[in-house]
C-alpha cells in the first residue's frame, strides 16, 4: 500500500468516526415544515420617536426573547434577518393567534399615579379633553380609576420576573428591577403615592401596557412619605399564582418595544404533516437509494457495491455537517441533499466508465492503472461540474431568502460530501479491492474489465448524432415554443411565497365539494377565496391577506361542511415579503447564471458556457412551461425543483464539453463537429447510467413520497429528462454553430463527409 492510500484511508476513517460522532450525539434541527409548529416573521416600522434600524431591531429581538421565553415553548427560536427583520419558530404551538397576539404587541408600557376613582361614564373619555394629561382607564377590578400622567417608562424597566418566597408568607411576586434614573423616578412615584391614607385609590400606582391597566398595587404602609421605595427595585404582591405572576413578569419585562413591530409572515404546520413529511421523505429516501445502489452493483459489479458503501457514508457525512452547522433541514432543503445524491453517483460513474476505457485501450497495464488513470481523467469533469454547484449555491445563500436560501446551504453541504465520499472513500476502497490477488485474477468481477452493454452498442452502430444538429435545435425549440404557450395560455400559478395572502389546508372528515365550499366562504365576507381539493379528504383555501380572527372564521366554515376538520398547514405571507422573495429569487437565479457562465467560459470556451447557460434557460422554461400547462403551483418547493433541475443541466453539459476540450486538446485537425459527436458518444453511457441511478430515488419519491413531495419528485423527473435531453441534443449543437460563426474556429483539413462513422473508444 502506497503512502497516497494510506494517507487517503487515514483521512476517510478520520471523518466517518468525527461524523458518526455527531450523528449518534447532535440532532439534526428540523424545520418547521417537517416537525410542526409556527413560525412567524415580524418587521420592525419606524415610529414617531424612533428609527427601525439595525440596533432598535436589536433591542426588539431581546424584548420579544423575553416574550417567548415566558410562553413556555420547548426549544423556541428567534433571530435577526437583515436590517428589521426578526423570524420567530415556534414548535407546537397550532394556533398562531395567541402567539402573534403576544409577540406584535406594540406594548407601550407606563407607571401613572393613580389621582383617584371616576365616574363610569368617564372610561369614554380617554384622554380627558379638558385635560389632556390625564387618563381615565378601568383598573383590572373594572372600576374607572383617573391617573395622572406617566412617571416611567418601560425603557426605565432594567428586568422583571416572577419569584416565590415561601418563608415570609408572600408566595409568589413579582421583583422589579430599575436602571438609571428610573429607581429615582420610581422613588418618587412611591413616595408621592405614600402620603395618602391606606384604601385611598391615590395610594395606588397604576402599570398601563397598551392603554390596559394590567395591575394597579398599593404602596405598603412600611413606605415613608415623600421618601418612597429606594434602592431601585421593587416587589408587587397580590396573592398572584404562579401562571399570573409569570404573565406580570413577562407583560412588564418585555413590555416596551423599542419600535413596533408588524407580521410579514405566518407558518403554522400541524405536527401530523410534519411527521408524515419525514417518515414518507425518509422511506422514499431509503427505497430509491438501495435500488440505485442495487443499479450501480448490478452495472459495476464490485466496484458498484463499493460505490454504494460510499453513497452511505456520504448520507453519514452530509447529516454530520448538517447538524455541526446548526443548519436547518426543511422540505425544500431536501432537494439539495436530492441532487448531491445524484452527484455522487454521477462521480463514481464518470470515474468507472473512464477506468472502462483505460482498460480496454491498455490491458497489460491492469486494473490498478486503469483505476487510477480513471480517477485522474474524471478528475476535472467531477470538478468543474461540483464547482459550478457550488457556485449557484453560494450565490443562493448570500442572495436570496426563505426556502431558497435553505437550499443553498443544504445543496453546498451535499456537494462537498459527495466529493469527499467519490473521489476518497470510494477510491481508497476501490484502491484496496483491486490490489487484492483474488480480485486481479477475476478482473471481470471489478466491473470495469469489460466496456458495458450501452458502449457495445454505440461501438457496433456508431451513430452521427451532430449530423442533424440543426434538427436537434429546431426541436429544442419547439419544445421551447410549446412550453412557453402553456405560460401565455393558461399563466402561472404563484404560491403565497410570491403573491402575498393567506394559505390553509384542511384534512376533513369527509369529503368537500369545492365549489360547495367556495359558496360557503362567499357568504362568510370571502367572495375570492380559491378553494382546491385533493383526494378524498384534503382541501385548500387560498385567500387574500387575513387577519388570524378572520382565518378563525374560515376554519369554522370548513369544519361544519366536512363534519370537522383538522389544519394541517397556515401560511400568511405579507404582499412587501412576496415581492421581496419573488425579487430575491430572481436576483439569485440571475446572478447563478451569470456567475456559471463565466466560470465555465474561463474553464472552457465562451462558445461553451453560452451553449450550457442556454440549455439551462431551456429546461428552465420547459419546466415551468409543463407546470403551467399542468396547472401545478409555483412556490418555494417547485423553485427548489427548478434550482435542482438546473443543477443536473450544467452537470451534464459539463461533462460533454470537458470531453470535447480532452479530445481536441490532442487532435487539432478533425472538424470541431465530429469531435462534438464523438464526445456526446464516449459520454452517453456514463449520462445513461448517471439518469438511471437518479431516477430510482426520483420515482421512489414520487410514488412514495406523499403529497408534499410529489410535485417536487414531478418536476425533478420531467428536468433529467428534459436535462439529459438538451446537454446533448441542445448544448453541444449550440457550442457547434457558434464555434463555426466565432472569429476563430478549429483548423479543420478534413471535408464534411468525414463526419460520419466518429470512431468510439
């Protein structure tokens, strides 16, 4: 065993053991989408007193910590994004309304003194007009109480919380604790209220959150007059329990935000999608990776088993990452983890199908040189191929938001495993096999001593695809034309992501007609409700921006149809965050493009990127074209679809023109077309077998995936065919015409006629 193995294995065993660590010891956080809950996002607005800027939307995220805290949620989280953004998870919580109720409230929060009871009639007139410094607000008794103006802020308030002292009889109370100049004013407030006699409502002070009086406590007659409470805290006791004395806290605590705040978003997910979403995600996951592994095994033999091996240490070390990240995995997020799978098998497939040549052209070489001399050839293919990934993804991270943002981090993590898995583990268990005598003695066991039954084939017709290349483009653009009318014709139809409104879906007990419900909501206030089924007991409403009093309604109107009714998914999504995300998508996609397309005119020529970044658009458009004609959504699940789609285009082009580049690198005289041809051929059986090995875990997807993931399975499917489709037929012909129109094409001393019969390795 050379040192480059031993140093390889040392390096494989190294991560497998640090990854399964993580594995069996760091869960792996789950969006909301997969273990149910809400998630909110609010955004901070400018007030008349202060700017929404990063520092005020600082301050609000501590405050709303507070909050949340006090909610009792299990393993709530709260963070910042961008300038005034704040997203709020909330696991288990169903209904949002509660929570929203509690996080949007502006909550200006007051000490006033309390100047004396009032008549009931006054509780109209707030502020009194005659004076306008007074209130008069009802107390938590309900008694009218006039208060004077404010003598503290919420912003004088350092913290509070609830506390229990058993020993003095007390039980549980509410400590208070001032910061700067507000245990003075809170001194004074104390001392001001200590001079009245003991039941006068003047010896009270008032806390108002929001125009409420949430609780009015008498000063203790130990107070001195003039004097009042020093020493910057306080206690207020009542007999509260320990829920009432939690919420004061909470209320007085977090009580002042610094600027309001106003939902731009609203996910709630019920925990049996969640569920389903996993258990039906990880089925298909498991069932299309062991028939993709059982394909590979049966076309590679024993190098396809140890492929396999390293396709599950490649799952062993994305999650591993995932979790060590602290990343999140969503529903769209596993549509990165679903194209680095098919990168991964690509790469053992690019690195067998090479190690298949080798051989055949060197047999007395042996398996171990075609092995290695396949990894070194397949080297730059696997490598622009994966860098161009990486590229959209990290474009994706930094540019866009929300669902396509978790695709990027997810595709990013998925890639840099699957590298590591194909091109080490797998190489060092492929390094080992071959040097085993056994194994040298039955070369056909490898899988790599014969050429395969596609490039049999291809060797005994040898067809001339590029012959008709002009053919191939005109039906590329018909394809194009018919799928563009779908968008004309019929539209598109964009999910809440990007149009703004409100989204619910129902499981009912029985079945609902639609348009017997689209009556019912009509009658309700809601005359444009658009109201889906699917199947026999699921149902969607989607509606314009509503109130969650208003979604209440709704749910009751669906329950009484069906007999009951459980809400399975609430999406509210305000129409600035729809712009926002459609925007930043595109911006995204754009940019993506623009940055492939100068990777690959740096790697390649410009005559090949401009030919893969038009077959990109190509399937791109054709995708959304079939979703149009097909009536399906546009939302962050398809866009995910669309992403990957994408990804597998360039991956295949990729791998085409990185051939042509290696054949004309070493024949400068043999027409750039027949090249082309030949290229396309050499590949076909690596595109073949790569499409297989996808569409095993797409169709397991597919079928057994369960609604949430059908249309995203769906799309993926019509892409690789539709991909494999246009890196031949759509890019390599493209890259044909502009070579022979570029300023300087390829010397070319062979006539037209020489095009045919391109020989086959």
């Amino acid at each position: 065993m050379t040192r480059a193995i031993r140093v390889r294995a040392f390096f494989a065993l190294a991560v497998l053991a640090l990854s399964l660590y993580i594995t069996l010891s760091v869960p792996v956080r789950l969006g909301l989408d997969l273990r149910g809950g809400t998630q909110i996002v609010l955004e901070t607005r400018d007030s008349p007193t202060a700017k929404a800027n990063p520092e005020a939307t600082d301050r609000t995220l501590e405050v709303l910590r507070h909050r949340i805290d006090a909610l009792g949620v299990a393993e709530p989280s709260i963070a910042r994004s961008g300038d005034n953004r704040i997203i709020v998870e909330l696991p288990g919580i169903q209904d949002p309304r509660e929570a929203a109720d509690v996080l949007g409230r502006t909550a200006q929060l007051a000490f006033h003194p309390v100047l004396g009871t009032a008549d009931a009639d006054e509780t109209s007139r707030q502020p009194l007009p005659e004076k306008p410094a007074e209130l008069v607000l009802p107390d938590e008794s309900g008694q009218p109480v006039r208060l004077g103006p404010s003598a503290l802020t919420g912003a004088d308030v350092d913290s509070a919380e609830a506390r229990i002292d058993q020993q003095s009889g007390v039980g549980w109370y509410v400590g208070v604790d001032f910061k700067g100049a507000g245990g003075d004013a809170w001194a004074r407030l104390t001392g001001e209220a200590a001079c009245r006699p003991a039941g006068d409502p003047a010896r009270r002070v008032a806390i108002v959150l929001d125009d409420k009086v949430i609780s009015s406590p008498q000063v203790n007659s130990s107070v001195a007059c003039r004097t009042g409470i020093d020493g910057g805290s306080t206690q207020i006791t009542g007999s509260f329990s320990r829920d009432e004395a939690r919420e004061l806290g909470l209320l007085i605590n977090g009580g002042a935000l610094p600027v309001p705040v106003e939902t731009v978003e609203q996910r709630t997910v019920g925990p049996t999608l969640g569920a389903s979403a996993i258990e039906a995600s990880a089925r298909a996951a498991v069932i299309g990776t062991a028939l993709t592994s059982l394909f590979i095994i049966a076309v590679y033999r024993l190098l396809g088993a140890l492929a396999a091996v390293a396709l599950a240490c490649y799952g062993v070390i994305s999650y591993a990452a995932l979790a060590a990240l602290g990343a999140t995995l969503t529903l769209p997020g596993l549509a990165g983890f679903v194209l680095a799978i098919g990168m991964a098998v690509d790469a053992n497939v690019l690195v067998f199908e090479r190690a298949r040549e080798e051989y055949a052209a060197r047999q007395s070489k042996g398996l171990r040189a075609a092995l290695t001399a396949g990894f070194r050839n397949a080297f730059s293919a696997i490598a622009d191929s994966n860098i161009t990934t990486l590229i959209a993804a990290g474009l994706l991270f930094f540019l866009a938001s929300g669902p396509v943002r978790g695709f990027g981090v997810t595709l990013g993590i998925g890639v840099l495993a699957s590298m590591l898995s194909a091109l080490v583990i797998t190489r060092v268990l492929a390094d080992y096999a071959v040097a085993r005598r056994s194994v040298r003695r039955r070369p056909r066991l490898t899988g790599i001593a014969d050429t395969g039954k596609v490039r049999d084939w291809l060797v005994r017709r040898n067809p001339d695809l590029m012959r008709r290349r002009r053919t191939w483009l005109a039906a590329s653009a018909a394809a194009l034309v018919l799928a563009t009318s779908g968008i004309a014709l019929r539209g598109l139809d964009f999910g809440v992501e990007f149009t703004g409104g409100r989204l619910m879906e129902y499981a009912t007990s029985a079945p609902v007609d639609a348009d017997r419900a689209r009556d019912a909501l009509a009658d309700t206030g809601l005359p444009r409700a658009v109201v889906q089924t699917s199947g026999d007991d699921d149902l969607s409403v989607r509606t314009d921006q509503l109130s969650n009093a208003e979604a209440a309604k709704v749910d009751k109107t669906i329950g009484d149809l069906a007999g009951g009714a459980d809400k399975i998914r609430d999406e509210l999504i305000g129409p600035s965050l729809g712009d926002e995300l459609r925007r930043g998508a595109l911006i995204a996609l754009a940019s993506a493009l623009a940055a492939q397309l100068l990777y690959l005119a740096v790697r390649f020529r410009w005559t090949f990127g401009t030919s893969a970044v038009a077959a990109m658009a190509h399937d791109a458009l054709i995708l959304v074209g079939v979703f149009a004609w097909l009536g399906k959504p546009i939302d962050g699940v398809f866009l995910a679809a669309l992403l990957t789609v994408i990804g597998y285009s360039v991956n295949d082009s990729v791998v085409v023109f990185d051939r042509i580049r290696e054949l004309s690198a070493g024949d400068r005289k043999t027409p750039f077309a027949r090249l082309a041809n030949t290229a396309i051929l050499q590949t076909l059986p690596r595109t073949v077998n790569t499409g297989m090995g996808a569409v095993f875990i797409l169709s397991a997807l597919t079928l057994l995936g369960g609604d949430s993931l059908t249309d995203f399975a769906l799309a993926l499917l019509i892409g690789i065919v539709v991909g494999t489709y246009s890196s031949m037929f759509t890019a390599a012909p493209l890259a044909i015409e502009l070579q022979a129109h570029s300023t300087n094409p390829p010397p070319s001393t062979t006539p037209r006629s020489a095009t045919r019969g391109a020989a086959v390795i």
